[in-house]
C-alpha cells in the first residue's frame, strides 16, 4: 500500500518478511566490515542512535561539524551497497542512470530517537532519498521545508520504505521513539534505518 503525506511517498509493507531478511543479512555484511560507531555531534553531545555506511560515502558528525567522508573512522573505505538494495532504490525512484553513492545505516535501540532535521549536504538536492526501515516501529514525524508549523507522524514497520523527494525532499523529518518489543525481526530488538542518498 502506498499513501503520500505532507509529499513523503510512504510504501508501507513493501518487502515481505523474506524480502526483510535478506535485507537484514546484507546490512549484517556491512556492519562486519564497518562496525557501529556513535557519532558526537558539533555541540559535543554524542547522537543517540549507532551508525554506520556503505557506498561510496558515509556520513561523519563529530565536533568539526556534519560532512560526507570516504572512509570509515577506523580508516578504511566503506563497503560497497549490497545489489539488493540498488534494487529497491531503481524500483522505489524508477533512477535507473543515477545510482546513490550513500547508504547511511542507522541503528536505534530502544532510547534512541532522531531530532528533526533537514537532509542538505548533498550537492543536488533534486536527487531523492530512501529510507528503508527494518526491525522495531519507529514513530516518524513530517514537518516542513522551514522549521515549525504543523507536522504529522506515522509509525513506520519492518518493510516500510520511504521516498524524500519533490517537496518532501528539503522537508524536516524526525523520529520521535521506537516501540520495543513491536518486531522480532532483530534478534535483540531495537531499529535499522537504512537511507540512500546521491551524495556528489
Ligand atoms: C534519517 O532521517 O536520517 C533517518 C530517518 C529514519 O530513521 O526513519
Ligand atoms: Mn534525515
């Protein structure tokens, strides 16, 4: 099923429970290669949520500020985006010429939350993003392209993805709590968010 609010193209339940294991065990050939990590960001506060990237780019915060680097903090190249998840993007976007050079890999467990933000330090934001979400129900709140006004959220499951594009694309985005214990699809519990970006 597919809904769109406030621009952000919703596909909910789009892989099947198989379709989430095997995502699932790609993102677990990643995480081998390139452990978790928690971010600090510019304020000194380390994120709440553990991360970690394939692709040509990961995503760093820490107290230089927010930017998109080659390598992984231990100093070596981020593993390359599993072909299932080049798939899903192609599927999702219909981009077949345009791959994304970016798979932020977010991991929440059950205190972790995402405060709103806007996804802009890619160099064409015309690109959209994809998020994919795997695990325990997170509640995920819209907001606007300019801070404030009013938002609405969605409880986003193991399966759902989400495209950022047109007006949701510069939009303020968060996520608010994780329900714990609401997916068994982790051993240990807890939320993968997967975001696929076009970085350059
Ligand atoms: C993000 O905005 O980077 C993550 C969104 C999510 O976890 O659903
Ligand atoms: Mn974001």
């Amino acid at each position: 099923m597919k809904l769109t609010v406030k621009g952000f193209e919703i596909h909910k339940g789009f892989l099947d429970i198989a379709a989430q294991r095997a995502m699932l065990a790609a993102v677990r050939g990643v995480v081998a290669q390139a452990p978790f990590f928690r971010p600090q960001m510019p304020n000194g506060k380390k994120m709440s949520v553990r991360m970690t990237a394939a692709g040509k780019f990961g995503w760093l915060s820490d107290k230089d500020g927010y930017r998109y680097a080659q390598t992984h903090p231990k100093g070596t190249p981020w593993p390359e985006i599993p072909e299932q998840i080049l798939e899903l993007w192609a599927q999702v976007t219909g981009l077949t010429q345009r791959q994304p050079e970016c798979c932020l890999i977010n991991y929440y467990d059950a205190e972790a939350r995402m405060g709103l933000h806007q996804d802009r330090s890619e160099a064409d934001m015309a690109w959209p993003v994809v998020s994919i979400s795997l695990g325990d129900e997170g509640l995920f709140r819209m907001g606007n392209v300019t801070r404030g006004g009013k938002t609405e959220s969605l409880w986003l499951g193991s399966g759902d993805v989400v495209v950022m594009g047109g007006e949701a694309r510069l939009a303020y985005h968060g996520v608010d709590r994780i329900r714990s214990g609401s997916s068994t699809l982790l051993p240990k519990g807890g939320r993968l968010n997967l975001t696929l970006r076009v970085v350059v």
